[in-house]
C-alpha cells in the first residue's frame, strides 16, 4: 500500500463528515478538524495583550488531496461550525501530494487580525 493510500485510508477512516463550500458547489468529504491550542499560537501570530484576549481562534484542518481548498474562498462546514480557509497548501512527499493542510477562522466574523 502506497504512502498516500495509507494516509487517504486513514483520514477517510477516522476523520469527521465535512462539507467544502467553494466556487458555488457543495463537496462532501472526510477531514480532521480540530483548534490549534494556546502553545500553536506563537507559529500563527497569536499575541497576548494587557487590555483583554483577542478573539483569534484558529483550527486545524488536514484532509484529502482530492478536495484542494482556496485561500480566503473556501468554507468548510463541520460539527454544526462553519469556517474560513485562511491559509492551505498542500503537503508532498516527493512528487506525491499526501494530503490538503490549512488553518482555518470562524466564519463570518469581524476579525482584528484582518485589519493588519
């Protein structure tokens, strides 16, 4: 069994039910989705402040190569959430794309960070 077959196998095993929402279709498909915890947030800008926490949430998501995902465009909907891909690429090992890799936000919010 291929690289990719294991990990395709695996995330279509034990990742959630999500819907990709992009250019005007709905794509149902398998993915992980979970939040990047407090020690994530120095590799994605988090920053703490005096005056009170900023609401700057970010998730995980990691899913297949056969759904690719646009910066910015893509909404994915999982659990009841729906959320924005705000970064994506994809991961490679050689010449093989393995699996789709992207942090996502809460859709439809006002973000701080977006004023930057």
């Amino acid at each position: 069994m291929s690289l990719l077959n294991c990990v395709d196998g695996e995330i279509g095993r034990y990742g959630s039910a999500v819907t990709i929402c992009q250019d005007g279709r709905r794509v149902e498909a398998r993915a992980f989705v979970e939040p990047l915890r407090y020690r994530n947030k120095i590799y994605i800008g988090g920053e703490c402040r005096p005056l009170g926490a900023l609401r700057r949430e970010k998730y995980l998501y990691v899913g297949q190569t056969t759904h690719p995902l646009k910066e910015n465009s893509s909404v994915i909907e999982s659990h009841g959430e729906k959320y924005l891909v705000k970064r994506c690429e994809t991961y490679y090992v050689k010449d093989t794309p393995v699996y789709e890799w992207a942090i996502l936000v809460p859709w439809g919010e006002e973000r701080e960070d977006e004023y930057d």
